[in-house]
C-alpha cells in the first residue's frame, strides 16, 4: 500500500507504517539542460554529462546526469511523495547512511521516487528522526538509478 502526498499523518501513526512504502513521487524527465546548469553550480564538467557528440563513444551512448544530481532531487521527489507530518513546522536533511548509484540517467530519461518507510525515533518531545531506503527508478529500465538510506528530522 502506497499512501498519497494528500494524506496528512499524526506522528502517532508511523510505528504502524514502518517497513511500508509510504509514496511514489510522478515521473519527471532530467533534460540536458537541467544536466548542464548542475555542471555549472558544482563546477562538475566531466564530458559524459555535458558533450553529447563525445559521450555518444561512450558506453552511456550519450550524456548522462551526475549521480549527485539525481541525489540531490531527493527532497523534491518526497515533496511530491510523502505525506505530511501534522503539526510539522520544519524538515530538515540530517544525513545519507548509504547510497549506492546503480544505474546512470541518460539525459531525457524520466525518474520518480519510491520511499518506503524503515525507521523513526523520538529524539525530543518536538523531533522525529525519520530513515526512509529512497529509490529512484528510471521509466522503462528494470534497475534503478540510485537506493540510499536518507535521514531527515522532522521538527514539530
């Protein structure tokens, strides 16, 4: 069972989640030029994201996305995926465990996100730390572009 980003959750409710996915963010396509502007904010110009007529020799067959940028779509991915905490104020990134980039995203491809829920812990009265095994799968591909095991701390 996948719960839509529509529902709101009471904190309460999570024990009963754990181990369950909990959302599936909508397919959205990586363009070139998306590829191209994260090379220019990270300084990243490896030819295999950035020149098509020479990453076509490669065994990509053309450019592909960093892995660090699917990574870094994470949070929007759960925006569109995850159901909201009632009474959360703030969420914030609190660290990756492991991630592990599987398959590379070719330019023009489409991904979405799938979050399953593994883990929360009440750190204080008004904090939830959450661990979700996040994946992003790749439209028509059997293998996904990266799983990671991300940690967030939602502040109530």
């Amino acid at each position: 069972m996948s719960i839509t980003q529509a529902h709101e959750l009471h904190p309460d409710s999570l024990p009963a989640l754990v181990g369950q996915e909990i959302g599936v963010s909508p397919w959205r396509s990586i363009s070139q030029e998306q590829i191209d502007r994260f090379a220019k904010a990270t300084g990243d110009y490896q030819f295999i994201h950035i020149d098509p007529d020479r990453a076509k020799s490669t065994i990509f067959g053309g450019t592909i996305a960093h892995g660090f940028l699917t990574l870094s779509l994470l949070p929007s991915l759960a925006d569109e995926a995850l159901p909201h905490l009632k009474g959360k104020t703030i969420g914030v990134n609190y660290g990756l465990d492991k991630v592990r980039f599987i398959t590379p995203v070719r330019s023009g491809a489409r991904i979405r996100g799938r979050f399953v829920l593994d883990e929360f812990v009440h750190r204080a009265d008004n904090e939830i730390r959450l661990r979700h095994t996040a994946t992003v799968e790749i439209a028509d591909n059997d293998k996904p572009a990266l799983v990671a095991q991300w940690v967030t701390l939602a502040v109530f």
